[in-house]
C-alpha cells in the first residue's frame, strides 16, 4: 500500500518538488519518505511546455468506427487525474517515475530525455537509469474498470466519442483483462468484403450483410448465371442475353441474345425477298407456296443467272489471257543469264588486314575474258570502311563494237534471307581498264562469323549472275 505522501503527489504532480538530500529508493513497492528538509532559498524553474514529435498513428482501414481510445472507456472518469501521464496527459502505459515521484508513460519520457536530459516537471537531470516503475500505479491501473471500445460511436462532426447503448457492447471488465475480451468481441468494426463504400459492419452482423444487405454483393443472374452486382441486377436484367424475350412480330419467347439470329433467319412473320430474284417482298412463311407457285419463272431465273455468270467469267478469262500475253512478253524481251559464278575467297581476314586487292580467276562469256575484282577497304579514301565490288574485262582491245552487261552481284550469308546482293549494268569496253560495280557494297565490319557471311572457316563466297549482249546505245 502506498504512503499517503505518494498519494498526494499523485493528485499534485504539477508542481515542482523540493530537492532533498537522499535519493528516494528505486523499488516500486516502496512509498518515497515525506521530505522533512525546508525548501531550498533558490527559487525553483518552472516547468516548460515540452513539444515532442509523437509518433505516427497508423491510419485505419475504414470508418467511421475505429476503436475508441482508452480514455474515453473508463467508467470512473476521474481516476484520469491521478493516473494522468505527464507529457502526452493520456492513461499511463507502463508507468514510471523519477526520483521526485513524477509519473510518465515509459515511451513518452524515454523519448523526451533523448531530446532534453530532465523530467519535464521538476527538471532534474534525468537518465534512463534513473527511471523506476511504479508497482502500486501499475496495480491500481491493472483493475481500474473500463467500457469495452465498441461500446462508443465516433460523431465525426464534432470528433466527440459517444456512448452507443444500442448498437455498440455493453461489456465492462478490467483493465488487464480488456484485451482478451476484444479479441473476441463481435461488435469489432469490419470492413466489408465486397466494398470499402458500405464503411463499418460490426462482426456480429458481418455476415447478414454479406448475404442479403450490402448492395455490391455478388449476386448470380437466376437467367445466366453470372455473378453482378445487388445494386447492379436491374442494369443487368435489361441487358441480360439469356433473359426470354418477345419476338416483335411473332410474339414467340426468344433469348435475348438470339432475337437477332431469329428475326434474320427464323421468324416466320419477317419480311424475305425470294432467292430467285422476284421483285416483291414476301412473309418467310409463305416463301414454300410461292416456290410451288412460281416453277417456270424460277427457272427462267435461273438460265438468266446462268447466262450472266458464264458471260462473266468470259470476261474475266479473256482479262486474265490478256495479262498473262503481256507478262509473257516481259519474260521474253529480259536478258537471258548467260552465266553464273561463285568466287570463294579464302582467308578473308587476312585480306581485310593486308588492304590487298584482290580478284576472282578469269571467266569467258561472248567470247570475252572476264575477272571480278574486289577491295577489301575501299577503292579510295572516300570509301574507307567499306568493300568495293566491280566486273573487269581482260584484254578489252580485241573487242569489236561494245557490249552492254547487265549483271548482279551478291555476297552469300548462311541465311539467305541475309545476302547482300546489288543489281547493275554497264558498256564496255571502259578506257583505262576500269570495270563497273558498286563502291560502297557492304561494310567492311558486317562480314563477319557471327553475322553468317562465313560459309567456310574464314571464307566468303561471291557470286555473280551475267548477261552479255551488243549494244549501241549508252546506259
């Protein structure tokens, strides 16, 4: 049992204490003894306001009813005045003192020494090793009698906790025993399933809200089974495919998803035309009398038809010979490939590096000698980087007249979807001996293993379609 001299504090703890010149012990269980030394001649500080930043409240999952705080649950409102903490003025959590008898909540005072290393109401120094507990305090806080959370209501108007008898828990128990209650307590405020709209459910009507009150409960259509939502049905029945709907002109019951198949199809009562291309409109019924009816004149029908679709297809015949003569010409009046040939160049990397001209074994064509001469670099600096590939002519000063090649030019790849491949033509004999083909073929750097140009061990292969013809005329 506490002294009367700690009771007094209790109730006085807004005002600073005399120092004295013992040390009151640490052990809780003890009354601090009453001071008998006359106060100090040296007026005593005042204490200060102290602003701590508290910590973050985790923000609730719904509302508008959390769990009421612990103040508002005790019965005896005004033990909160003895059992007051003294920085964040809430019930005391783990009570502890200084060693003037000062109570605070273990967090709260934990975190103001860290800021300021003195009770925030005597302003001693103080350690956390001159903190103690309070058994009497925590035992007199163990029994204080409290309301269950749920039996209060939030007023978000006004931020008021009330007393809601009807619909919140009537339930009272301790303070050490409040916990075990409210984890079974079934008026706990639940968020519903199916939708943060409808707020808190108590759990004791959780589940007569999920099966017949909440509004987006999934609800199976009795037509098509699919889940909508409650407040959603009448939307969906106005849509539903399977719902059974009237035929606008039969008045025969149809799915509403196949209304459109029947009319268009089905409907005996839907308006035709007949298939053999008499004029007027029928009923769909009457389409087998009319066929009994109108033998003769079907059939003429279908000579008509017959007629005009032979006629048709003779026309398009004739267009399709047409096209076909003209594509033939085509064929007829190109160049023939005289000749083709594949030069395998062997050890391309060290041609690449040695910047050497290099040329393919002479061939004849038209009585002419012919060679395919490639550099590996470029034939001038303006083409540094790239391969150049050309035609020559060996021993041009035999010719008589000129000759126009048309010839093409292709660097094999593994893939042939990846040849490199240049169409060209030229007149010789050229002066000089120049020969004709393409400056900037392909870049040096792409023929390599790994893009497929080697179809060998460090080999590329050249190949070359040629057509040789005389000519007159320049190109």
């Amino acid at each position: 049992m506490a002294s009367p001299t700690l009771l007094r504090r209790l109730s006085s703890s807004s005002s600073p204490l005399p120092s004295r010149s013992a040390s009151p012990s640490h052990t809780s269980s003890q009354s601090p003894p009453s001071s008998t030394e006359p106060p100090s001649s040296q007026p005593q500080p005042q204490p200060q306001p102290l602003h701590l930043p508290l910590p973050a409240q985790t923000p609730l999952s719904f509302s508008p009813d959390p769990r009421a705080p612990i103040e508002v649950c005790l019965v005896e409102r005004g033990v909160l005045e003895e059992m007051r903490c003294g920085i964040c003025l809430g019930l005391l959590k783990k009570p502890h003192q200084c060693r003037q008898g000062h109570l605070f909540c273990l967090s709260c005072i934990e975190r103001a020494i860290v800021i300021n290393p003195l009770c925030p109401q005597c302003r001693d120094p103080l350690a956390r090793t001159d903190l103690s507990r309070v058994l009497y305090v925590e035992n007199k806080l163990a029994t204080l009698r409290v309301h269950c959370p749920y039996y209060f209501t939030l007023d978000t108007s006004t931020g008021d906790w009330k007393p809601d008898p009807e619909r919140g828990c009537s339930h009272v128990s301790s303070l050490e025993k409040l916990s075990d209650h409210v984890s079974t307590c079934d008026f706990e405020p639940r968020l519903c399933p199916f939708s943060r709209n409808c707020g808190a459910v108590r759990l004791r009507d959780l589940e007569k809200h999920k099966r017949s009150e909440c509004a987006y409960r999934p609800v199976p259509c009795v037509h098509c089974t699919l889940d909508v939502q409650a407040a959603k049905m009448e939307e969906h029945l106005a849509k539903c495919p399977a719902v059974q709907v009237q035929c606008p002109q039969c008045d025969e019951e149809r799915a509403r998803g196949t209304l459109n198949i029947h009319l268009s199809k089905e409907c005996p009562l839907g308006e035709i035309k007949c298939s053999f291309g008499c004029p007027l409109p029928m009923l769909r019924r009457d389409l087998p009398q009319h066929c009994l009816e109108k033998v003769t004149e079907h059939i003429e029908q279908l000579r008509l038809m017959h007629v005009a679709a032979i006629t048709s297809l003779r026309e398009e015949l004739k267009s399709a010979q047409s096209k076909f003569n003209e594509e033939l010409d085509q064929l007829k009046r190109m160049p023939r490939i005289d000749r083709k040939l594949t030069w395998p160049v062997d050890n391309w990397t060290r041609v690449l590096q040695h910047n050497a001209f290099a040329r393919s074994k002479s061939f004849t064509l038209e009585g002419q000698s012919w060679y395919i001469g490639l550099y590996p670099n470029g034939d001038d600096e303006a083409n540094r980087g790239y391969v150049s590939v050309f035609l020559f002519q060996d021993e041009p000063s035999r010719l008589e007249g000129r000759l126009h090649v048309d010839f093409t030019i292709r660097i094999l790849n593994r893939d042939p979807r990846r040849y490199v491949s240049k169409a060209l033509k030229g007149n010789f004999p050229i002066s000089g001996g120049q020969g004709w083909g393409e400056c900037k073929f392909v870049k040096a750097s792409d023929l390599t293993e790994s893009n497929g140009f080697f179809m060998k061990f460090d080999q590329l292969q050249i190949e070359i379609d040629i057509a040789v013809r005389s000519a007159r005329t320049q190109i």
